[in-house]
C-alpha cells in the first residue's frame, strides 16, 4: 500500500510538490499576506472618534496628515537620520575590526575573533539595551568614566546603543569581503609606490563599498522600524515606531497607525531599489 | 600582508577597543547582578548574592521563562515543518513563482517587527477571535514562527544544494521507494541542518519582543516581556540585572552547539 502510494507519487511530480506547498502556502501567502494586505487596506480608513469604531470608507486623510503634519515630518527625518547615524558609527567600528580579523590576525587568531564577534548576536536584545541603561544612568559607569559628561538618555544614548546592537551585522559582510580581496592587490599597490592611504583610497575602499551597502541594509533597516530601544535610553526622543505603537494603544487608531507604517517600509523599498544598482543584494 | 608597524598597530587598537566596545557592557551586567548599590553605582560599593536568591525566588521570573521555552520550541516545531517543505519544494520543483515564494519567506523578518506585529494582530481580532479563540500563547507562537520559517529554510535549502542527487538516484535505482529513500538518505543528510535551523528558530523566539507585543493576549508574559515590564521599576532593578546575566551567560549555550555542529558536519564532508 505504501509503496503504490510512493510509486504513485513518484509519478506525478505535481502532486507532490501540491503536498509540499499546500501547507507553507497556506500559512504565508493566505494569512501573513492576507494580514498584511488587510492591514494596507485599513490604511485608508479612518476611525470614528466619538464611537471608536472603524469606518470603513476609502479615504486619503491619513497620508494628508502624515504629509502636512509638522511633527510627523520632523519625526520621520529624525528617524532616517538617526539610521543613517547608526549605519556611519557602525561602518567607522567595523571597517578597522574587519580589516584585522582579515589581512593581519593569524587564521587560529581569526576563527577566535569570528566567534568573538558573532558571540553577541546571540545574548538577547532587551539585555544589551538594559546594560547600556545602567551604563549611562545617573552614577552609572559613563558618568563615572567621563567624570559627569555622559550622553544621558537622548537620541545621542539611542544612536550609540543601535549601534551597538546591530554592530556584528556591519562587520561580517566587510570581513567576507576584504577575505575576498587578495592580498597581492595589496601588495601591487605598494610596490607603485603607493602609501598606506593611497591604497586604502584606491584598493580597498572600492573593494569594500559593496559590502558596507550591504551591512547597512541591516543596520539601517532595524533602525528604522526600532521603537524598543528609543523608550529604554531615549529619554522623551521619538521616533516612527513609537508613534505607530501609540496610535494602537493609548489612541487606539489602528488606520493612522498603519498609514505611519508604510513610512519605513516605503523608505526601505527606495534604499534597497537605490542600492540594487551597487550589487550589494548579491553579498547578502 | 605587508603593513607598517604603525599600521598595524593602530589595526591591532581599533580591535581591542572593538572588542572593548562588545564585551564591557555585558561584563558591566555580571558584575552589576553583584552589585551591593540598588541603583547600580558605579564603582559598586561592595559585592552580594542576594539580588540572585531574589530572583531565584521570584516566581514571575520562572513563569515567565517557561511561557518563553513553550513559545520557543511551539515556533521552531511548526518553523522546522513549513520550512522544510518550503525548501524541498524549491529545490526540487521548477515552478511558477518559485522566486516569490523565496522573497515571501524572508518578508515576515525583513519587514519591521511592529509591521509583522500589528498586521498578525488585527488579523486575528477581525478573523480568529470571533471564531472564540482569543489572543494568547497559541497567538504568540503563531506570529513568532511566522517569522522564524525563514532561518530553517535558508538551513535546509542551503545542506540540499549541496548534496549530490546521486545519493538519492542510487538509493531508487537499488529499489528503494520515496519514503524509504527519504528516511535513509535524505533525512540523514539534512538533520544538522534541522537542527541548526532549529537552534536559530528557538533563539529568535526565545528574544522576541516586538511581536510577541502585538500577538500577546493579556495573561501571556514571556521572559522579554517580562524583562520590559520590570525595567522602568526601580524596585525590580536587580532582579531584572540578575536575569539579564543570566541570559548574557546562558548565551554561550547555542554558540557552544553551532561551534560543534560546524565543527561535525566539517569533518563528515571532507
């Protein structure tokens, strides 16, 4: 019986793949996609403010205020701001970490510094937040360090922190692609007679562009849809995510929420289109 | 490579102040859980285990943490399952909208986690909860392996393409039917990459929290949830501090594992 069944399979080849599908299909393309889609739609519906209520007639209000509020505009630039800090610090910390774990540490010294380096992306999120809260609280190691000058909580507190979060996903894709690049290049350059920054300029740098793009898809992306991190060391900083999780909770206006949400996303599908022409989407 | 001593100095700084960077807020934690000063001064003022008998008998703490294994290992079981179909469907089939289903399986994580979030969750206030089945840990689990297919079909996906189908033809054309083919040859081949895929789902899960906000009913607290709860409470500072070290310490657990599993799967295809 069994073995029919197999024989059978065997045979049609559509069946089969029906069988693997049916189930991931249904779970993704119906109701994550559905979900999403629903959540697009309600974009342009509006919430009646006495009763509460969804009103669901198709209308453009939302995007209106999202484009002629002031405090969204200034939002939405201080969040893409605070990215694309986040996406420089990153660069700057991994770029010199990168190049030593690539061109100058011995391979056992390097199969150590790869583990080094990965070993955070496992400790959790929240964690890593909160001991940057304690550091930079009142008394805490950054006041203690900096003799009373610490950052404080503030959107100074948040870059640093996102930064410090999405670090390893910066140097990785650097380190695969200065492995990449052979040492003899190097060497070429120097016997031109080139000096150290002459070959970083011309060598290296071009050599590494795509695989900054591509780490900054990571870090700049994961800063743009952040909200946790802004409430633990932000202070009263906000960016779009917290202003997408209060338009659910306190003000319960999921349509204007969801409307705040396309923002990232939007802003997201232009960089990737933009950053598609560099070839960094092959490094990923 | 030949670099001038100064070079390679100022390469050698920037790695230990990296590595500085990494590590000395995760020590700052260790030490804190230690730490005598309630509000964490710093340098602490002297040392105590008491904010750890604290914690051991706090018993949110340890609801917390088993809601967050059952989330845990509810997402990587059902990850496991449609990621793995999803990867022998796109490695075996030629289909139309093979390329989308790819970008479809990474979507649920490329999105950001409040996107994910409140989409699952108006999607099952406006379908399941009238159906009478209300946000709570099933929801949880839902929405967090929504996003965790992604990991174990990239796993699975990644051992099949690089197995030879000569396996699998030898194993038919010596009589062997799909299923037997299946259970002694392909199966074999790509449990480490289950169980890495695994691994990985179960870690997402385990560190969730934007999801896990939206999909959560009220009565549900994972340890994330939990953690964020207690942050903002002076007064559940240090048991939030000695959970944190925990988890810091308990990370190396995973990273212990994949080392192996490396190091295993190495040495079986050299």
């Amino acid at each position: 019986m069994v073995r029919r069944l197999a024989a059978w399979l065997h045979t049609h080849a559509r069946v089969r793949l029906a069988a693997l599908l049916a189930a991931p299909l249904l779970w993704l393309a119906g109701a994550y996609l559905g979900a999403l889609a629903v959540l697009l739609v309600s974009a342009f519906w509006t919430v009646n403010t006495f009763t509460g209520e969804l009103v669901q007639q198709p209308t453009l209000v939302n995007f209106q205020a999202l484009l002629q509020g002031e405090v969204y505009r200034t939002v939405a630039f201080r969040t893409v701001a605070t990215a694309a800090a986040v996406t420089i610090v990153d660069a700057l910390i991994a770029l010199p970490m990168a190049f030593f774990m690539a061109k100058v540490a011995r391979p056992r010294a390097r199969t150590w510094l790869i583990i080094a380096v990965l070993t955070p992306l496992w400790a959790s999120y929240l964690v890593k937040a909160y001991a940057w809260r304690v550091i930079l609280g009142g008394g805490g190691l950054a006041d203690w360090m900096s003799a009373g000058h610490s950052p404080g909580y503030g959107l100074t507190a948040t870059v640093l922190v996102l930064a410090y979060l999405w670090l390893p996903y910066m140097i990785l894709p650097i380190y695969a692609g200065l492995e990449r690049l052979p040492d003899s290049h190097l060497e070429a350059s120097a016997d031109l007679g080139a000096r150290a920054a002459r070959t970083f300029r011309s060598v290296v740098l071009p050599a590494v562009v795509p695989s900054i793009i591509a780490g900054s898809i990571f870090t700049f992306s994961l800063s743009l849809g952040d909200y946790i991190t802004v409430q633990i060391v932000g202070g009263r900083t906000q960016l779009i995510g917290n202003l997408v999780y209060v338009n659910i909770g306190a003000a319960n206006n999921l349509p204007f929420a969801a409307a705040l949400a396309t923002v990232p996303v939007v802003i997201m599908i232009g960089y990737l289109v933009a950053v598609r022409r560099s070839g960094a989407l092959e490094e990923l | 490579v030949i670099l001038s001593p100064m070079a390679k100095w100022c390469l050698r700084l920037g790695m230990a102040l990296g590595l500085a960077f990494i590590y000395v807020p995760l020590a700052v934690v260790l030490v804190n859980s230690f730490n005598a000063d309630r509000t964490f001064g710093w340098p602490p003022p002297g040392f105590t285990v008491k904010w750890w008998q604290a914690a051991w008998d706090s018993s949110g703490v340890r609801a917390a943490l088993w809601t967050s294994v059952q989330a845990g290992l509810g997402a990587a079981a059902i990850a496991l399952v449609l990621g793995s179909l999803v990867a022998f469907a796109v490695h075996r089939h030629r289909f139309f909208g093979r390329q989308a289903l790819s970008l479809l399986v990474v979507l649920p994580i490329a999105l950001p986690g409040i996107v994910t979030g409140i989409a699952l969750d108006s999607a099952w206030r406006s379908v399941i909860a009238p159906l009478g089945l209300g946000k709570g840990l099933f929801s949880v689990i839902v929405g967090h392996a929504t996003f965790c297919v992604v990991v174990v079909y990239n796993n699975v996906l990644a051992r099949l393409r690089r197995t030879a189908p000569s396996l699998e033809e030898a194993s038919a054309d010596l009589g062997a039917d799909t299923f037997q083919t299946f259970r002694h040859i392909t199966f074999p081949l790509v449990r480490s990459a289950l169980f890495a895929g695994g691994l990985l789902a179960f870690a997402l899960s385990f560190d969730e929290i934007v999801v896990t906000t939206f999909t959560a009913g009220p009565s549900v607290q994972t340890l994330p949830i939990w953690i964020f709860n207690n942050l903002f409470r002076p007064n559940q500072a240090p048991v939030v501090n000695v959970v944190a070290a925990v988890l810091i310490v308990l990370s190396v657990i995973p990273i212990y594992l994949a080392q192996r599993l490396s190091s295993d799967s190495a040495t079986t295809h050299r």
